[in-house]
C-alpha cells in the first residue's frame, strides 16, 4: 500500500458524550483507519455521523437474523463520513451491513468493472462506486445454525465516482478499510474466533476471464 501524506488534518464527530465508548465509528488519530479514510474521501478533514451505536447495531443486526425468513436480510447503516473541505474530488462515505447466503463467492460471475479479493476467509470486491466484504461470522447460542449459513456483508457506498481511471491502488485501500470497519461490527456482534482478527492484505485475484456488466448494473 504506498504511502499517504496530508498535512492539518482534522475531524468531528456528532455522537453524544455517552456513546463515548463505542468503537463501530471511532476513527483514532494516526490509525491506519484514519489514513486509508482520508485517501477513500480524498478530503484532508472530515465530519463523522454515528448512524448506530455499537449495542442498538448488534441487537438490531441479530434480531434481522432471528426473525429472517429469506437467506438475505436488509441492511443497517453504522457509519457515514463526509469530506469537510469540498475538493473537486471529495466524495461522502456510508457504511452499513446485512446477512446473505453463505455461498462461495467464486460462483458468482466477475464483471470487468470490479477487482476481487480473497482476504483469509473473507472475500472482497471494489469498484468506483463501492466497496464489498463478506465474512463468515458465527454467533454462539441460539443464533449460531442461522449465521453460520450466512456472510456478515458489510458494504461502502461513495457519493461520487472518482475522476480518475479505475486505479487498483485506490481500490486495494477502500477494500481494507471497510475489513477494518467490519472487524468493528464482527467485535460488536460477538462472531465466534474473530474472523477479521488478522491485518488485511489486500491483493486483487488474478482472473483469467471476466463477464461484462449487465445493462443498467452500477459498478
């Protein structure tokens, strides 16, 4: 991953005082979250919106599990970022989660628009106009036979696409930043093992072949 450099870097947050200790948002200074963010907002400082705290995410991500009666449930929005300075580039960041059918991701056909990843157990893909991660997160107790036939989909929409060509650089970091925002929810969700323990190394699959889009698919 090459380097990032910005100089005044600075941010807000807008949770109240008591959600002081959850970490689904929490972006610390000199991290290597705040670096990979700054350069996926392509902004030098930024606001954040805690859209849930830690406890009210993991209850309602679970109470979607117990309750679902479709292999896919619908997503819960965690985090948003936005650029502070409007750069002609800048561009927003939403992050939000769902459960979907355990399946090998290597099944499905691979559009020409995307790069895919393989990272430990999980399975990544990025374009410009988001970014995908499905880990396999396995709850104990009563909730354990229904996640363990389901991804924990974790999923960044961007306001804008880039104006530059697809670079692989810039998509290798929006992929590990969002396996390190959803090692955030995994912790927050209790998974079993800590599947996102590890530090992501993100290097795209080499494919031999690719599908084109479908008409009318977003990249």
């Amino acid at each position: 991953m090459g380097a990032i450099a910005f100089s005044a870097i600075s941010c807000t947050t807008t949770e109240p005082p008591s959600q002081a200790k959850d970490r689904l948002c929490e972006i610390s200074e000199g991290s290597a979250e705040e670096a990979l963010l700054h350069r996926t907002l392509a902004a030098r400082s930024y606001d954040t919106e805690w859209l849930h705290r830690d406890r009210d995410f993991s209850e309602r991500m679970q109470d979607m599990l117990r309750h679902s009666s479709t292999p896919s449930t619908p997503r819960v929005e965690s985090c948003g970022f936005a650029p502070r300075d409007q750069q002609s580039n800048a561009r927003d960041v939403v992050i939000h989660f769902s459960w979907t059918p355990r399946v090998d991701p290597s099944k499905h056909p691979r559009l020409k628009e995307r790069t895919y990843y393989e990272l430990g157990n999980s399975f990544g893909e990025s374009s410009d106009a988001f970014t995908e991660l499905r880990t396999p997160c396995t709850i104990p107790g009563d909730l354990r036979t229904k996640s363990e036939e389901r991804f924990l989909h974790a999923k960044a929409t961007y306001s804008a696409d880039l104006d530059a060509a697809p670079d692989t650089t810039m998509r290798n970091e929006q992929v590990s930043f969002l396996y390190l925002m959803a090692r955030r929810a995994t912790n927050a969700l209790g998974c079993e093992g800590n599947p996102l323990k590890a530090d992501p190394v993100a290097k795209p699959i080499a494919t031999s072949s690719h599908t084109s889009a479908p008409e009318g698919t977003k990249r």
